[in-house]
C-alpha cells in the first residue's frame, strides 16, 4: 500500500462519513467501517475506491480483529479517527435512571473501544510515521465532556473520558503519534434529527446562531490529521455557545 491509510470508525453516516470523503479527497485510502450499515458501507467504500469492515465495537474481539484485518491486509495504518460513538438519553435529574447497566455500556463504546482500538494499532502507527507527516489519532468526543451539559450523565462522563485519554496519550505516544480530539456541539447529522430543544437552544443562544454541518468537522478533524505539531488538544466547536 503506497498510500497513506485512515481508518474512520462509524463512517457511514453524519461526521465519520464526513471525515472519510473528505480524507478520500485528499488522496488517503480509506477503511470505512460501521457495526450495521453493511451495505452502506461497502457501496462506499466501492464508490471511493477504499475499503470496508464490519464490527461491533462494543464487543472487544471485534476492536481487535478490526485492526489485526487492516494490518494482515493493507501493512499500515497512518491515521485513526474514532468516531464510533453510544449515548443514551437519561435525564440528568433520573439518578436511578442512570443504570449501571447504561454507565457500563456507554463506557465499553465511548471509551474502552477507543483505547483497544488505539492500543492495537499503535505499532502500525508507529511503523508509518515519518518527520514530514507524522501519525494522528483523532478522537470525537462532544462540548457535554465540558461543559455540564449532554444526553445523560454517563454520556458526558464517558466523554470526559475519552478528553483525559486523549491528553495521557498525546504525552505517552508522541513526537511520532499525535493525539487530539474535537468537541462538537450540536451537528446536523441523521442522529440529531428531531433534537428541536437542541436546534432551537443553538438558534437563540449560540453567536453562529445555528448547529454545524458534518463537513465543519471533517475541516477540523484534516487540520489535525495535516498538522505536525499539534497534539493533545481538543478542540470545542459548538458555535461559541460556551460563551453564553
């Protein structure tokens, strides 16, 4: 494999999707991956002359046969982008609502997944980064792992997570790996269909006065992917409403 490889987990709809096309344009190979839009997927991948995985990355056997397919196929692996990502809908004043069950599925996904991910593909990043374009990982984490805001509390949490990973990593892996992560506010993607409290709160509070596209975070997500200073930042892109 000649080019340089970029694997974006959940990337057959809203951000990861974004993302890919974008890094596709710009000359990377792509593994498109999700856990169910099969189909989706490959026409994809088909269609941007890359590739497509299956996995259900909740189950850790999958994280790592994801990776483990990568490197038997293609040898390299230059960016990982996890986007990939669980949230559940739990007011923040329903304690018991907030089940061990829902903390622990949010955090197997939001985090642990993350990390396995992260973890197996480290020699292959290692081994394809250069002085002129070091390897990047990009982690999508959400502006309710900073401010207390979010679906749930264990959705935020779990996010906040994935912030403090990301700083640890970008201190443990670096020069060679860079670690950074976006913190996007509301997006128009498939999933925040229906969020008229969202739509209407970013409409009259946010100085952008609206939500972002999926394409203002696949800019930000190349930025550091291109960059080869940057690392173990995070970046908040909600639109300046954490000013208000």
């Amino acid at each position: 494999m000649n080019k340089r490889v970029a694997l974006i987990t959940g990337s057959t709809s809203g951000i990861g999707k974004a993302i890919a096309l974008r890094l596709a344009s710009e000359g990377f190979f792509i593994v498109f991956h999700s856990r169910t839009s099969v189909e989706t997927g490959q026409a994809l991948a088909e269609q941007n002359d890359g590739a497509y995985i299956q996995a259900d990355l909740s189950r850790n056997e999958d994280a790592v046969r994801l990776i483990d397919e990568i490197s038997s196929t293609y040898g390299r692996l230059d960016v990982l982008v996890n986007n990939a990502g669980l949230t559940r809908v739990v007011d923040h004043t329903d304690l018991k609502g907030a089940t061990a069950y829902i903390w622990r599925e949010l955090y197997e996904v939001n985090v642990v997944s993350p990390w396995t991910l992260i973890s197996q593909a480290e020699p292959l990043l290692q081994a394809s980064s250069t002085a002129n374009e070091t390897s990047s990982i990009v982690n999508i984490s959400s502006h309710a792992s900073i401010r207390p805001k979010g679906a749930s509390i264990p959705y935020s949490v779990s996010k906040a997570a994935l912030n403090h990973m990301t700083k640890l990593l970008a201190r443990s892996l670096g020069p060679t790996i860079r670690v950074n992560a976006i913190a996007p506010g509301l997006v128009h993607t498939p999933m925040s269909e229906g969020w008229t409290a969202s739509e209407d709160l970013w409409k009259s509070q946010s100085p952008m006065k609206r939500g972002a596209q999926p394409e203002e975070m696949a800019y930000l997500a190349s930025m550091l992917i291109h960059s080869t200073y940057l690392t173990g930042e995070i970046i908040l892109a909600d639109g300046g409403l954490n000013l208000m």
